[in-house]
DNA sequence: GCCGTTTTCGGCCCGACTGTTTTCAGTCG
C-alpha cells in the first residue's frame, strides 16, 4: 500500500503517527508481542492527537517528549529518527521481512494478521490480486483453520474494497442511520434506537454505523433489520447482534438489541474511541473495577455499580460525562477528572451562517430563498459570499457586480421584508501571489469577506505560506475559508505552515472558518485545537450552494466540538451587534 | 514498549460471532 501522501509540514504529527500505526501492524503480522504492539499505537494515537507538533517540542531544550502519557524513552527516540530521516530501524527491518503492499491485506474483512503472516509464510502472498487468485483456487483451504467460507467470505471483501468501500462521509452516515431509525420503528419506538460509534462521536469520515436498541426482544429487531430493502450481504447474525452491509454504497451496520438497563454501558462502549475506551477500562481495572458493554463492575459481583446511563458509569469512575465527540484519548479524561472540561459549543447556539453561495455565482438559491430558509432555522442574520472573478467557471462577480451587490444588500436590509439582517459578502479568491482577487474599493464596500484558495494548491510549502500571509495582511479579510482545502476521501490538504497562518490570524483577527460542507469539514480537530491555543477565533459556516444545505451546520459544529471551542470562540453564536465589534474593523 | 493512589518489575481491556474444530483460535469492534 502507498502511504498516504501527507504534503503538509503541519501534519508531520500526523506522518510520524501513521509510520508507528504501519509498523505496529507490520509487528502485529510478524507476531511480535502484543504489549509492545499496542505501545506503539497508543503512542500513535497521542501524537495524532496532539495540538504540539512533535518536530517543535523535540527542537526545544526545555521540553521532553517523553512528558506525552505514551511516549517513553524508546518512542521518543523514534520520533527523534522520524522527524530526522523519515523513517526509524525497527521499521526499516520490518518492511525488509515483509512488503508493504502486505499492509494491504489488513484492510480485507476477514483476515487478521496471523492469516496474512500464514499467507505471506507459506504462498508469498503480499497483494490483494494475489490473495484473489488463491481464493479462486481453492488453495486457503489447504491452511490450518481455513475452509471454503472463507475463502467465499474473502473473496466478497476483496470485491467491497476494491468498490472503494472503507471510509464514509458523515453525511452519508446520517443518512442511513437515520432511515434505518424509521424502518425500525415500525417494532420500536425511534428514541430507544440509539446512535454509536464514531458517527455519534462526529469522526469526519465513518468506517460503519453502530446502532443499538433498547429491546426485550432482540430477535425481533434483528429480523426487522436484515429485512430492511436497504440491506445487501448480511454478515453476521446472532442472539443479540446482527450486521450487513445496507444501501448502494454498502455501509457495514451492525446492530445491538440490548435491555434498557445496560443502555449506558453500551453506549459508552460502542461510541468509542477504541483508545478512550481502553483508557476508560484501565482506569476501572486500576479502581478494581471492570467495564464492559453491560456495566462497571466489582470483582467477583454480577450486579453492576453502573450501567443504566453514562453519566453513572462516568461518575463512578470519578469522572465528569464526556461529550462523544471529545473522546479520542487526547487529554478529555484528565480533563474530566479535575473538572476542567469545555462547555462545548451547541448547534442551538448559532445565531447566524456566513458563508454560501447563491445563483450570481455557481449556487442554486436567490439571495430570498437562501434567507428564508435560513430565516427557518432560526438564525438572526447571514452573509451571502458569491465567488469572485477568478472562478470564471462559476460566474465569479468582479468588482462592478460586487459593488452592486453590496448597494442591493442595503436596501434588501432597509426593506426587512426579509426579516433576517443580510451581510453583503464574497468568497474572494487568494490570488498565486497572495494579492485578492477583487480591488480594496469592492472589498471595502462588502460586510464580510471570506478569503479562499482555489487554484494553485500545489504550490511548495513556503510559497503558500507567505500566499496565505499576504492575504491576511489584507485589512479586508475577515475570514479564511477551508482554511487547509482538503476534500474528504479525495484530495489532501495543501502544503503549508499552519502554525504560522494561525498566528497570523490570531495576531491580526482574521477568523478561521470551520466549514461545514460534509465534503470538506475543514478544519480538522486537531487543527482547531492548536490555532485556539495560538488565539484564533473562529466561524462556523455551511458554504451552502443550496437552501438545503443549510442544514449542514450540524457537521460544522460537531467538528468544532471536536475541537473543543465553546460559543465563545465562535464568532457566529455572538448577537449581530457583537458580530460587528468582534469582526476585525 | 509503557507505566506506577498496591508496582522501577510485572503487569498491561473485554466479549460476540464464526468457522473449523473435536475444545477453540482468529477476527472484529
């Protein structure tokens, strides 16, 4: 397998993260101790979690990375040789035993690591065309504990991975779940049909749904399910537990049918992360306690200490209840212990949308429909953010039009036949160079103007910094659109020195904008953790296109939950008036 | 390889489901 091209310098965490997790899955298949294994990925984990980026803190002599809760002295002196020279020995050594196209493998349902180490020692099998071609020949069966079904079971993963199936948009999650609430309620009430997983932790991109009902009859809901038209390949089918792949992009769900009395645990338990919850269980395991999906435990008493919700299993831990969407095993639980978690921002606290698109530009909607709609869901104003001239494809307004707009916003606002406050925007594009695209006279009439990236996006590291720098210093900026540019499952970020644009922006009140279009949702978490540190304040928008897409404020505001902001760091939960003394003047 | 409110050594999270077995290992979440 290819690595993930990771093309920013800010996301050097995030190399160093993966080089361990690939290594830790190459030991895993070399049957490496377990103990050691896990090391590595908790490390990989808190250093993918970290708002610090793991280059700056080896650079300061007052500082040790060995100060991070899963990195000790070894670690640390990997990190060391990552940041150095790309790589470190163990994994040199490793991709020496086995390809990494063995990495692959993992990726297949059905095999683990000891197959894939079976297959690679007794057939070289280190691709997934390979692998095909074996199952095809019937030749799996001839290894211990490998029959006809798997070899079926097999071949039908290849084909769902070959389909590009593997990571989902959080929108398209929240589809299915959602219609597989309604077709479930036909045999039990929606509220007691419960979202998990990392759809309810708002992960950006899901890998499958986890549903669990409140059921005293599994069977029922299990049978209801499987029977659902959307449902394709079911893949498994017990007492309390079923799982398919359901709908045209064929999304595993699996379902839990489980008493209202365990409801807390299991929820705790499915929403994950796998690294919260293994933290979560040590901390019990430490109190001499035991946590599963039914409850907390004591030693040797079946009845639980908690179980029925999650506040209870969290208070008996001696911990706060922790909002899904922080539990990714990066400081939430220390947080949770001494009381010192965020009060994070809600979606009912958005008092306004700053960025969408209407038909002057490549939009669906008139400026009317766009504030109707968001006039419906209870917002006190918006701005209307066209392209600007550059995107030619999408009708960008030049200065002229933009001028007009702004005169055209006015009388719209001094009518109030709209009943919502309109602020005469644009999405101006940065320019190569870092100039705007439109001159200082249009950007000085508009209220608010969003600065973009849309071309170029290739360009090296510093050239893009000091492009990002340059539009910055503008005095007509108020915010950064899709600050990192990345398109989910499609395109990464581009390259550039994030540390550097946030300061600047903290430095100069340019917002960062968190936009929430399910395709982009940028920025990412750890992101918005660190310009938060750096002074950044932010706006949450849906860079809608159309009416509808309004509604995806929703995702843009799990990601800012994700990042830990509460409505004060938010510029668009502030009353209009607040709006216009925080925005820079 | 990491870590310490029993520990600087000796621990390290937990259960369901499946398929191939002949009592359970591997995978998954």
């Amino acid at each position: 397998m290819q690595p993930a091209t990771c093309n920013m310098q800010m996301s050097t965490n995030q190399r160093i993260a993966q080089l361990l997790a690939e290594t830790a899955d190459l030991m895993e298949i070399a049957q490496e101790d377990g103990f050691r294994i896990r090391s590595y990925r908790n490390a990989a984990a808190a250093i993918e979690g970290s708002p610090e980026q793991m280059a700056d803190i080896l650079a300061d002599p007052r500082r040790k990375l060995t100060d991070i809760k899963g990195i000790g002295k070894g670690i640390a002196f990997v990190i060391g040789e990552i940041v150095e020279r790309g790589s470190f020995e163990r994994r040199d050594e490793m991709l020496t035993r086995y390809p990494p196209t063995a990495l692959e493998l993992l990726k297949i349902q059905g095999l683990g690591p000891k197959s894939i180490g079976l297959l690679w020692e007794h057939y070289r099998v280190s691709t997934v065309d390979q692998l095909e071609a074996l199952c095809r020949e019937g030749k799996l069966r001839e290894l211990p504990r490998m029959g006809q079904k798997l070899e079926e079971k097999v071949l039908r993963s290849i084909e769902t991975y070959r389909r590009g199936a593997g990571r989902f948009l959080l929108s398209h999650a929240d589809e299915v779940a959602q219609s597989l609430r309604d077709w479930l309620s036909q045999v039990v009430p929606a509220q007691r049909c419960h979202i998990a997983g990392s759809l309810r932790r708002s992960k950006e991109t899901v890998g499958d749904l986890d549903l669990l009902v409140e059921s005293e009859n599994p069977l029922l809901v299990l049978d209801r399910f499987v029977a659902s038209p959307e449902v394709g390949e079911v893949l498994a089918k017990g007492a309390n537990k079923a799982s398919a792949l359901v709908g045209r992009q064929q999304i595993q769900v699996d379902v839990r049918a489980l008493p209202s009395a365990s409801l807390g645990a299991a929820l705790q338990y499915f929403s994950g992360s796998k690294e919260h919850n293994v933290a979560l269980r040590t901390r019990a395991v430490n109190r001499k306690l035991s946590l599963n999906e039914y409850g907390l435990f004591r030693e040797g008493d079946s009845t639980p200490v908690a179980a029925a919700t999650e506040e209870d299993i969290y208070g008996a831990l001696g911990l706060a209840w922790i909002a899904p969407e922080l539990r990714e095993h990066s400081g939430e639980i220390e947080s949770a212990e001494q009381g010192t978690l965020p009060t994070l921002v809600e979606l009912s606290q958005m008092r306004g949308d700053l960025h969408m698109h209407t038909r002057e530009s490549d939009g669906r909607g008139t400026l009317e429909e766009m504030a109707l709609a968001a006039k419906a869901l209870g917002y006190e104003y918006i701005a209307i953010t066209d392209h600007s001239k550059a995107l030619a494809m999408a009708n960008g307004l030049d200065e002229q039009r933009a001028l007009a707009f702004a005169r055209l916003v006015e009388q719209v606002n001094r009518e109030g036949h709209l009943g919502i406050r309109v602020l005469s925007g644009i999405e101006c594009d940065i320019l190569r160079d870092g100039r705007m695209d439109l001159d200082d006279e249009a950007l000085a009439a508009l209220d608010f103007v969003v600065a973009s990236v849309h071309s170029y996006m290739n360009q090296e590291s510093g050239e893009m910094t000091q492009r990002l720098l340059r539009a910055i210093d503008n005095p007509h900026v108020k915010a950064i659109g899709h600050p990192t540019g990345r398109i989910l499952l499609h395109r990464d970020a581009y390259a550039y020195q994030f540390e550097e644009v946030a300061t600047a922006c903290a430095a100069k009140r340019v917002a960062m904008e968190i936009n929430a279009s399910p395709e982009r949702l940028d920025l990412h978490a750890s992101l918005i953790r660190g310009a938060k540190a750096k002074g950044v304040r932010f706006v949450v928008d849906t860079d809608a296109h159309h009416p509808r897409h309004l509604t995806n404020m929703k995702f843009g505001v799990g990601m800012a939950r994700r990042g830990w902001l509460e409505a004060a760091d938010i510029l668009n939960t502030q009353s209009y008036e607040n709006l216009r003394k925080l925005l820079r003047p």
